[in-house]
C-alpha cells in the first residue's frame, strides 16, 4: 500500500469516524482529509499522535510496512517517552562519526536545516524520519520516542549503498574540484553558468562556505567528467562500506579483459582457484560461466581471477 493510504486505513480499522479522529490529533477535517489522501504532509508530532491514538508503529503509517501489530502490546514502548526527536537524531549522530555536513548532504537538506531539525526548531516530516532511521539504523517509532527499543521489528524497505556511505563519511575535497576545473579551462563564472548556480553561490562552495548537497555533488561530478567518489575525501576507516558495487555487466567485462590481455598461464592459473584441477583444463571454462552460473559465482570467480593475475 502507499504511505498516504495508511492513515485512513489506520482509522477504519479502529473503527473511529474522522471527526473524532482529528479532534483527537488536533486536525481541522479539511487538514485531515489531506493527511489520509497524501496531499498533505505527515510531520513528526502527527506520526506519534496517531500511533498511539490507532495503536500501530509509525513505520506502518508512513507505509515502511504492513505490520500493524499492536503497540500497545509492545514490551518497551511508552516506558519514557521522549519528546526530544532533534536530540535522539543528534545524539546518535554523533555516535555514528556522521558530521552535520556529512549527514545534511545524505539527506540533501542544508546543514543549517539539519541543525534547525536537531535542536527542534523544525518539526521532520515523513521522508526525512524514513532516510534518517535508515542511516541510524534504528526504527521510526524510536526517533519518535515512542519506544526505548532501537531496531525495528519491520524490515527497511532498502538498505545503505555505497553512494549513501560516501555521502556519510565523506567530505567534498574543494582543492580537487578547483583543480579538475582549472584543467577543463573554466573560469569560476563559467563553470557556475555550467551548474545552473549564481557565480555567488557557486563562489560560496569553493571557499568552503557554504557546501553542496547530494544532488548538488552528482551534478558537480557530472560536469566535471568524475564520479562522485572521486570528489570525496573518505577516511580509512570507513573506505570499505563507500566502494561502488560492480555491476554484472562490469564484472563479466573484467572477464573478457583479462582474457584478452592476460598471457595464457595467468588465465589458467586463477581459473584453478574457482574449480577442481580436472576443470581448469577446459578453455571454454569462463564462457560457461558467465553463461551458466549465478551471479554471487560470477563476482567470486571474477575477483579471484582479477586477483590472482594483477
């Protein structure tokens, strides 16, 4: 189901018509017609209003899952509440090693909206609750402070990519930016122009006053003939989770590269890691592969053999 169905759907199965519904979650009946058709946005403090009120996780209003198992019934939740949203955000922030800048950008939102969200001068509606528990790793109901519990009993709909990682960890490495468009011949207002941005703003950026976001960083990438991660300054510590995943096609293009390049005992040699000795023999051996195997074997058997010959 769609997350604007969920709020209606919610109150049916309670059996509560919709003027009592709103007056209990201090909605005007137009205000709550919009919130159960979509055309309105449900923001933090409505989401713990109608949990408790329809007795169902926040994740199930919002459309994160079809569980809508009673709360109520639920252990840990309404132990202590916390009305605090912006401080549960910010303190498992902080204990993840995500900057303001590092998270604002994930969530393409400005640092200064991000801080605006922390200290509560803004409430958060449900897209930014949904990729904030998602980066935290804990569910909607605990952002909410409904629950002392972190995970969730639903499963996210998606899980982190690298690209998310990336935006997480990493820093905007300006001084390479600035180089990359010095050798492509841009002048500050030109490469500006290119972006669509003020030279001001653009000007900004490069000063390292004010930073771009996710999508501002994928066109900044873009225009520069890069990709993302190579604009990016990750710490080590953190490199592993933000590697791009190669593709299938990628790795199956790895495959017909190495055998086109590689001499002939370098082929065999990794061919003998994937298979028994008797097989390695064959030399039509990595076209039934790629043909024939899963895709989990195709990776394996393209990293071992990418390994064995570099």
């Amino acid at each position: 189901m769609k997350q604007q169905n969920m709020m209606r759907v919610a109150r049916n199965n309670k059996n509560i018509a919709q003027i009592k519904a709103a007056k209990a979650l201090g909605l005007s009946i137009s205000s709550i017609k919009s919130k159960e058709v979509g055309t309105s946005a449900l923001q933090d403090e409505l989401l713990r209003k109608a949990a408790k009120l329809y007795d169902v996780s926040s994740a199930y209003l919002i459309g994160l899952t079809l569980d809508n198992r009673s709360i109520k019934k639920e252990p840990n939740y309404f132990k202590k509440e916390n009305n605090a949203i912006g401080e549960i955000i910010r303190n498992k922030r902080i204990a993840k090693n995500f900057t303001i800048i590092g998270m604002a950008s994930y969530l393409d939102i400005s640092p200064v909206y991000l801080e605006n969200h922390e200290t509560g001068v803004r409430p958060l509606y449900s897209d930014l609750i949904i990729e904030i528990s998602l980066a935290l790793d804990v569910s909607t109901d605990y952002l909410l402070g409904l629950t002392t519990d972190e995970k969730p009993f639903y499963a996210h709909n998606r899980s982190l990519t690298a690209l998310d990682y990336a935006f997480l960890y990493g820093t905007c490495d300006v001084d390479k930016v600035i180089s990359l468009r010095t050798q492509l011949n841009f002048s500050k207002t030109e490469f500006a122009k290119k972006l669509n941005l003020s030279s001001s703003r653009y000007f900004y950026f490069e000063s390292g006053q004010k930073p771009f976001q996710r999508q501002r960083l994928i066109e900044l990438a873009d225009a520069l003939g890069v990709t993302v991660f190579d604009i990016l300054i990750i710490p080590d510590e953190h490199k592993s989770l933000c590697q791009p995943l190669l593709t299938k096609q990628k790795y199956i293009d790895i495959f017909f590269s190495l055998i086109k390049t590689s001499d002939i005992d370098a082929v065999v040699n990794a061919m003998m890691y994937l298979v028994k000795e008797e097989y390695a023999k064959d030399p039509n051996y990595l076209l039934k592969l790629i043909d024939t195997a899963s895709d989990n074997a195709i990776l394996d058997a393209s990293a071992i053999l990418a390994k064995s010959i570099n």
